[in-house]
C-alpha cells in the first residue's frame, strides 16, 4: 500500500474558491484503493460550513515555535467519500470569513500551515510515502521537508510533488519580511533557490525542492518555459523540465452528466440529443428573453469575466458579432469594463444578447445544455474545466489553442471528418471571428457533420480517473515501484 498525502489550501465540499478545490477534494476518491491510500490535508478555516465542521473527530493537538510564539497547533479529520480529510486547526490563523484575504497575512498563516502540517505527521499514524503540494500556499512544503524534517527518521525518504494550477501567483514579498515567517536562513534566499527578482518566492522554493513538479495540462507544462507564459521563471521550469509533467484535470461526471442533469430542462445523452438537446435552446432563450428559435445558433458563454480569458478580443468585434444572425449567451462577474460591455449590448442588442451578470449554477448548467457552442477564447488558459463541461454535453468548444484548451478540444476536420471543437491558433479579435463563422457555417450547413462533432465530444473522456492513472504511474516513478 503507497500512503499519498494531498496538502491544499482549500478542496470542496469544505471551502472553495476555484478549480484547486475541486482537484484536492474529488482527485483523491478515485485512485485505486487496492494499492493507494490517499488522504488530504488543509487549514480548518472558520469559513467551512458549520455542518462540516460539528462532525469533525478530534485527533490530536500539540504547540509549535513559529515566529518567536508557542502556537496552537490541533488536527482533525472528516471522511467524505471515503477519504479522510485532515485538518489543522489554529484560529488566530483560520479565524477569518474567507480563506484568503490579506497578501502579507496569507503569506504568513501558509507557513505556518505548512510547518504545523509536516509536525502533526507523527502524531496522527499516517506516515506518507509521497506529500503531493498544491501551489504556492503549500510551496513550502518541500523546503520545510528537506530542511529541518528529512533528518528524522519518520521523514527519511518522504518524497514531494508541487502541482502549479496557475503560475501567476507565487506567493512573493521581499525577502527580508518572507525570511522572519518563514524562519529559513540566508542559505535559502540565493537565485538557484528561494529568491526570485530580489524577492522570496514561495512556488519558487516549492519547484525548487520538490522531487518532481506537475501542472496541469502537458502544453501548459511546455508554455511555462518559454518568458511569455513563465512569469518569470520560466528559466527554473526549463531547469526541472525532466522532473515536470502535465497532467490534465477532470471533471465530476455525477454533477457534469446531461443524462442526469436536475438542473437543465430535458435531459439527453449521445443518442438522444438530436432530438432533446433542441428542446434546452428554447428553454434557455425562453428563460433569458431571447427570441424562441430552435434553428438559431447559440453561443453561449459561463466565466469570470477578466483579460486573461481573452474578452479583450471579444470587446473588440462584439459589434460585428452582434450583426451575425445567432444569439450570444454570457453569464459571469468580473472586471467592471467587461461587466459593463455586456449589459450594455445586452441593452443595444436585447434579440441577440443576454448578459446575466452574476453567478448562478442552475443557469450555467442550463447554458452548458442550451447552447450549440461555448467560447473560450483565452490569453492563457493552465487546464479549463467548462470546455471538458461542453464537451460531455455536446456543446462544442470554440477555443484558443492554448494550455489546456489545446489538449482537451480536437479542431474540426471536414475533409476527414475528425475533431470535437473549434479552435484558433493566434491571439487575434478576427481569427476568433473567423472561427465562430466557420463553426456557424458548419453547424447550419453540414448539420449532419455538426452532429457528427457532437458525437465525438460527448464520448471524450475526461473523467477525475484518467487524471488518477496518470498520477498513480507519477507515484510509482517516484516511491520506486
């Protein structure tokens, strides 16, 4: 049995803010349990629902020096699906109404986390043979574990994995201020390990240390060396690039699965679709007041609306756009300028936009079932989950060949009829344009090979288990199996 330990700084159902939640907490449940027990570890914020936090069991509890203080250090555990969860408990740290806030306070309340971590190890009867670090909020992981731990005999031979879900956030301050909370001495704060730019950098020290370093798609993980996509470390990354790989995430196909789906007004599956999936465009232009016709070609649109989902480019043809004869679906917050783009062509073009500026799932998981395509036009783009999302319910991805977007949507081939989407190479307002025109063209044109697509996309597999195999083939490399 190989023990693996997730350390994370959120994971659902407890606490989430983005796709790292969903990683942390469904990944873990679908590795084979005949050979790996994988439990999770991650702060007990006073921001999980209270009903989680009620049936939590205690486990243990001791105090740790950390920055000149004995500091209160608790463990307790919760299984949810099988996988034990731990988590550390300190309230002076965790106390907050979310789970980040404060930059310098973060910074602080991480190591913290991490240090209390590795100390609690002994005390709970888990010993794992590989700690698996989710970014820069657990970056010191693998310092910690190789400069004071690796010495004891629990920790000897104990590997490490950092997993980078988005390499713009590092977790940086100037080196003078990271060095007293972290308590790591000038050996560490040099160019070829903490310092990056006269700074210290957590992600840095965690890439650095690690046995071996994922992120989350493979051209994401080929992106991150060259200087446009590395952020500055892009160096590094060409440095481990023997120890990094890229792993595409998954989808949860019980809450992703138009067969099942409560939320969407007829539910389908591949070989129902050409007659259901017709019957959720008119629910949804119904449901947003757009004019009812099945036969129109909806494009529809559920994300944070901000530069690096590439919205710039859609600002910059939305007026040609809305001259096309299709409707537009966008639903999302974000940057106010884009906030303020759509409502106002919501406005301008109320029969060919709708602008839902909030969030709300019900109406995404009918836009993910209503719509004939979904635009992810995207600057950058580490792995993308709604476009996995739009493929399992036959809405097919218009993408930027990018990250992950390029590795989970096959472009559409009419000559030998191959592909699952649409894509764009070239960060370019018209090249998009041209690819919803062609996708349009396509879709009311060649309705039998458009539904060829669809047959394609719906049986891709992008399930949480392929993404378990290929971390369990990770795990064995490592441990020595």
């Amino acid at each position: 049995m190989k023990n693996i330990l997730f350390a994370a700084s959120e994971a659902v159902p407890f606490i989430k803010t983005g796709g790292l939640a969903d990683v942390a907490g469904s990944l873990p449940a679908c590795f084979d349990r005949r050979y790996f027990d994988v439990r999770v570890v991650l702060p007990k914020y006073l921001a999980i629902p209270e009903r989680y936090r009620n049936e939590m069991e205690y486990v243990t509890h001791f105090y740790m020096d950390f920055n000149g203080a004995d500091r209160y250090v608790g463990v307790l555990k919760y299984v949810e699906n099988g996988v034990t969860f731990y988590f550390i408990d300190n309230e002076g740290y965790f106390g907050g109404a979310r789970p980040y806030g404060d930059w310098l306070y973060d910074l602080e309340k991480f190591a913290f986390f991490s240090r209390a971590l590795l100390s609690a190890l002994p005390l709970i009867g888990f010993r794992p043979d590989v700690i698996h670090c989710h970014d820069w909020q657990t970056g010191l992981v693998p310092v910690y574990l190789k400069e004071r731990f690796a010495g004891g005999e629990f920790f000897r031979g104990i590997k490490s994995v950092m997993t980078i879900h988005n390499l713009k956030f590092q977790g940086v301050w100037d080196v003078e201020t990271i060095q007293r909370i972290t308590g790591l001495s000038d050996y560490f704060f040099t160019p070829d390990k903490l310092e990056s730019y006269k700074n210290g950098n957590y992600l840095k020290g965690g890439i650095v240390y690690a046995d071996a370093v994922t992120t989350v798609s493979p051209t994401y993980a080929e992106e991150i060396q060259t200087p446009f996509y590395g952020e500055g470390l892009d160096g590094l990354m060409r440095a481990r690039r023997n120890s990094l790989r890229g792993i595409v995430n998954g989808i949860d196909y019980r809450e992703f699965e138009p067969a099942t789906d409560p939320k969407i007004a007829r539910q389908y599956d591949g070989k129902t679709f050409r007659h259901e999936k017709k019957k959720n465009k008119t629910a949804l232009q119904e449901r947003l007041g757009l004019p009812v016709d099945e036969k129109k070609f909806v494009i529809g649109i559920v994300s944070r609306l901000t530069d690096q989902k590439g919205f710039d480019l859609i600002q910059g043809v939305i007026e040609e756009l809305c001259q096309e004869d299709l409707q537009f679906v966008v639903l999302g917050t974000g940057e106010e300028r884009y906030e303020n783009l759509f409502r106002h062509y919501d406005w301008k073009y109320h029969d060919k936009l709708s602008a839902q500026i909030y969030y709300s799932d019900d109406v995404a998981h009918a836009i993910y079932a209503g719509a004939d395509a979904y635009l992810m036009p995207s600057l950058f783009e580490p792995c993308g989950l709604s476009q996995m999302v739009a493929l399992h319910y036959g809405t097919l991805p218009i993408v930027r060949e990018t990250g992950g977007l390029k590795d989970t949507v096959e472009p559409y081939n009419q000559y030998e009829n191959t592909g699952t989407g649409f894509c764009f190479t070239n960060y370019n307002a018209h090249e998009m344009l041209d690819c919803i025109r062609y996708a349009k063209w396509v879709y009311s044109e060649r309705r039998r090979d458009w539904n060829h697509i669809v047959d394609r996309a719906m049986q891709a597999d992008y399930s949480w288990q392929q993404s378990a195999l290929k971390y369990q083939e990770l795990y064995d490399w490592l441990i020595g199996y």
